[in-house]
C-alpha cells in the first residue's frame, strides 16, 4: 500500500520523463535547499514539484468524497535558450510527453496550464511548466483505502 497518493503522483511523472527525456536531461525531484542547487547536466534538468490542490465542493450527504485538483510545477533550468537543446524547444517537447497522460491514482489526464520565465542566472536558464490533474479525495473510516486509483474504487 503506498505512503502517499501525492508521492505516487509526483514519481509517475518522474518515471515518465525519465522514460522519454532520461538520456538527454536530468530528471529530478526540485532540491530540499534550492540556494545549493547546481546544474551538473552539460544542456539541462527538469525539477519536479508540487504546489498546491483545490478541493471541490462535497455532494454526498453521509461522507466525505471530493475532487482534488493538483498543480504539479517542473521547473526548467538549462544552459541554452534557443535550439534544439535550449529550454524554448524543451518547454514543447515536455508539453507534448505530459499533455493528456494519466499519472497513478488519478481520473484525469495532466494539462498544461501555464509556463512563464523565471530567470537567468550565471549562464542558466529558468522556466517553468505547471500542470494540473484531479484525483480524489476521501474520508478514512468510509471502508475505502484513500491510496486506491480512482478506477479501484468499488
């Protein structure tokens, strides 16, 4: 039975970039301590994160059971801007392998929802990609594991 659903979520999309980009980025969860943080890839690495979740109104009247809405942040830092291997053509290319796949535990495809400049320090590139997906959220004496994948659920 797994830990946390959160946890499960954030090593999926981990799993998944390592999958598709792992020989040509680094692939990392974001640094405990970012002022440390040092860009050892020769072109770049993706930072993963999470943010924050929303939660949908309740409408059962005996439980607890709502939509959790996620924003999981990558944060981008490469020693390029333009190019193939700049952090412009990465920004596409990591759209195009998280747009519409399905992280565990969740109902709902991730989406892109915004991505903006951070800044550029020493020589590197910053960016970031936010994406958003739902899974749910339920009460612990309903009889129900909370670490089931939305489809489990009887």
């Amino acid at each position: 039975m797994a830990m946390s659903i959160t946890i499960d979520i954030l090593d999926g999309i981990l799993n998944r970039l390592k999958e598709v980009h792992g020989r040509e980025l680094a692939i990392e969860y974001f640094p405990e301590q970012p002022a440390n943080y040092r860009l050892n890839h020769p072109v770049g690495a993706v930072l993963i994160s999470y943010s924050r979740s929303s939660f949908a109104t309740n409408e059962a009247i005996d439980s607890t059971w709502m939509n959790r809405e996620m924003t999981i942040p990558l944060t981008l830092m490469f020693r390029q801007l333009h190019g193939k291997a700049g952090v412009i053509a990465y920004l596409d290319k990591l759209r195009l392998t998280l747009t519409g796949w399905i992280p565990p535990h969740c109902d709902v495809s991730l989406k892109p929802v915004s991505e903006s400049f951070l800044a550029q320090n020493a020589g590197v590139w910053q960016y970031a990609l936010d994406f958003t997906t739902k899974t749910n959220q339920i009460q612990a004496d309903m009889g129900i594991s909370p670490h089931l994948a939305y489809e489990d659920i009887p």
